[in-house]
C-alpha cells in the first residue's frame, strides 16, 4: 500500500496570505538578504538559526531554517535563485522592520541551477500544478 503525500502548492510570495499559515507551500525566489545566529544550549550544543529573504518579483519572505538547514555542497548566498518548500509561519517582526508579517519555515531549500525554472515555475503556477 502506498502512501500518497500532499504536494506543498506552488505560489507567487504576493499570494502568501494569513490564510496559509501552517500550510506547506513552495516558492522560488532570489536570496536578497542572509543572517546566521547562534544560540548556545546545554552541553555546549550550538543551534544555528539562518535567515534570507527572498525577492520573487512579487513580494519579499523571510525563510527561516534551524540547524544548518540550508547546508548544501555549495552554501546560498546573496544573488542566487532557491527553490523552498516550508511552513507558513505568523512572525511579530521582519527584516523590513513590520511588526507583524508572514514568514515561512524552510524545511527544503535548494539553489537552482536550470536557466529555465523560473520560467516553468511561472506556467506552473498558471496551470495550477
């Protein structure tokens, strides 16, 4: 028996909404901004918390990911179309300094390398795939 799962539905950041909050969605957008912190726990353990905002054309996101989420052979930087699936999350504040705006909780997060993905993201989101 298999199991089917739901495939997290493809968007433009403008169409991100209150009303997805808790839902999985993907997105691709340009890296326009990146932060690391870091944050000390018992038994020296260290927990990474990277940010980007990502530009799609549309609107901006903050993506959020904790543990090295975004490790990858080649580490994202500032510039670089990523393809995200993850979690839409409320947030109290931004990096453009809202108070309240939607953020989202990366759970896959990868540089996209084909020329043409924007392009077929685009049909995609029109199809409704």
């Amino acid at each position: 028996m298999s199991v089917m799962t739901e495939c997290p539905q493809r968007m433009l950041l403008c169409d991100v909404n209150k009303g997805l909050v808790g839902k999985k969605i993907r997105l691709m957008g340009v890296v326009v901004s990146q932060q690391q912190t870091h944050h000390h726990h018992q038994a020296e353990e260290v927990a990474t918390t990277t940010m980007i905002t990502l530009d799609d054309g549309t609107a901006l996101v903050d993506v959020k990911s904790r543990l090295g989420g975004f490790m990858q052979t080649k580490p994202i930087q500032l510039g670089d179309t990523v393809d995200c699936v993850g979690t839409v999350l409320m947030s109290s504040s931004n990096s453009t300094g809202s108070s309240s705006s939607i953020s989202l909780s990366a759970e896959n997060l990868s540089i996209v390398l084909d020329l043409h993905a924007e392009t077929l993201r685009q049909l995609e989101i029109i199809q409704g795939c």
